[in-house]
C-alpha cells in the first residue's frame, strides 16, 4: 500500500523546490556589471538587400534613485547614420530602471525607425512574488493601448532581459538547453525561452578576439505565426558577460551591435 503520508511529504518538498527555484530566478546578484560600465557599438543594418555599417550604439549602466528605491538605470542608444541611415533611418533610446535584484521597475522606449514614431513605457508594481505591469503605447501620435497586466511570475521587458541573461549560470549547458522566462510583448505577458546556443570565438571592432557564450530569446506570441527571436546576444564567457553582439529585431529587419570599445566594466 502506498504510504500517503510519505506522497505528502514528497509533494510538500517538491512545491517547496520549485518555488525556491522561481524565487531564485525572479531576484538574482549581480556579479557581471557595476555602475559606470559604458559600452559602444557599431552598428549594421540588415534591411532587404541592404546589409552595411550604418551607424553607433551604446549601453550603459548607473547607479540611480527610483521612487526611493536604489536602482541600477541602463539606457541603450541606437543611431544610424550615412548611406544605411538615410535609406532606413533608426534612432532608438531604451531606458530601464531595475531593482538591486535585478528586478524590472520600469522600461521606456522612444523609437523613430523609418517614417514611424513611438513611445512605449511599462511600469512595475510588485506584491510579494506578484506584478503588475502598466502597459502604454503611442503610435505616429495616436495611443494603442494603455492596460494594467498581471502576471504571477517575474516578468521582463526587451532591456531588463540583458542585465538579467548577464547572471544566469550557463555552466555544464548544452546546446539546446534554455531557460524560460515570462516577457511582456506590448500590452500580454508571453512565454520567452533563453536557448543556449553554445560557445564560439568572434572578433569585435577593437580588434580584439573573444570568447563567447551565444544565446537567443525566443518570443512564443500567438500573435506571430511562428516563434520570433526577438534578441540574440553573443556574452564575454567570463564574469563580465560583456555584450559583444546584439541583434535586435527591427520592424523592417534587424540592426546588429558588435563591441568597438568598452569601460568602467567590473573586472578590467
């Protein structure tokens, strides 16, 4: 006969593990950057036939107050320039505030790509291991939507994402393996799946060579008729996972960062 007392025991452990596993991902410490760290980038544009240099980029991260929270802000700047730039013209500024866990609190975004401009702003309330998510966007002056969204899980925009990626632990990963997260995809919370796609050597416009950990963040929206990697990022494999390239996915294409200098990273 089966000791259901022991079954109780097994399910009570078992709940207990995986709510110390979500906990565990939902707040993590950050070893991989500090404030100061300011990264610039070069940027191409892969845009119909077009797939040339078209301008500068940059990431950086500070140290900042957020309604009386400490908090880390990161801004990432994308501006095209020159021939690419007057065929599809891209001037990007993403803000996001995170907590000292690496917790999203608030996530801005002015976007002016082509003859399109738009402001979206998600703004975070957390409840224990709860959040609420105040969703807005303007689109060529007219608002889309404006929707409070609730999710039971950490859930993280398209900048809160890097910090984030930048601490999790990829030893002993396969190719394949990924971890799953929650991400909100306008005005819904979706499932976003981090694959880890193995390690490799590139060579960035410092001429220096790196090592690399290369990851990509699938979007599983039943808004697009397939999965969409939304992000890719190529990491340092060494404690600063530093991002040597970024390809962000464009209404139009995709704009690829790749690493021409960095400072006031964490171990020199």
């Amino acid at each position: 006969m089966i000791n259901q007392k022991a079954i109780s025991i097994v399910v009570l452990l078992f709940s207990l593990f995986i709510f110390i596993e979500a906990k565990a991902q939902c707040k993590l410490t950050n070893t991989a950057f500090i404030s100061g760290e300011d990264i610039r980038y070069d940027l191409y544009l892969n845009f119909s036939l077009l797939n040339a240099r078209a301008g500068r980029g940059s990431l950086s991260v500070t140290e900042a107050n957020y309604r009386g929270e400490n908090a880390y802000k990161t801004v990432m700047l994308l501006n095209t320039s020159g021939l690419a730039g007057s065929i599809y013209t891209v001037n990007d500024t993403l803000t996001s505030f995170i907590d000292m866990n690496l917790r999203p609190l608030l996530f801005t975004k002015e976007a002016s790509e082509g003859k399109d401009y738009s402001v979206e702003r998600q703004s975070y309330t957390y409840e224990g291991e709860k959040v609420k998510i105040r969703a807005f966007r303007v689109w060529n002056g007219e608002e889309m939507f404006d929707e409070v969204v609730a999710s039971d899980h950490c859930t993280y925009d398209y900048l809160s994402v890097l910090p984030y990626i930048r601490n999790l632990d990829y030893s002993g990963m396969k190719p394949g393996d990924r971890y799953h997260i929650r991400f909100i995809s306008g005005k819904k919370t979706v499932n976003m799946y981090v694959n880890y796609q193995g390690i490799s050597s590139v060579k960035a416009n410092d001429g220096k060579k790196y090592e690399v950990i290369n990851l990509s963040m699938t979007i599983l929206d039943e808004a697009f008729k397939d999965p969409r990697d939304a992000l890719k990022a190529s990491l340092t494999n060494d404690e600063n996972r530093i991002p040597v390239i970024i390809d962000t996915t464009l209404k139009m294409g995709s704009i690829r960062a790749i690493l021409r200098e960095a400072s006031g990273i964490r171990r020199p």
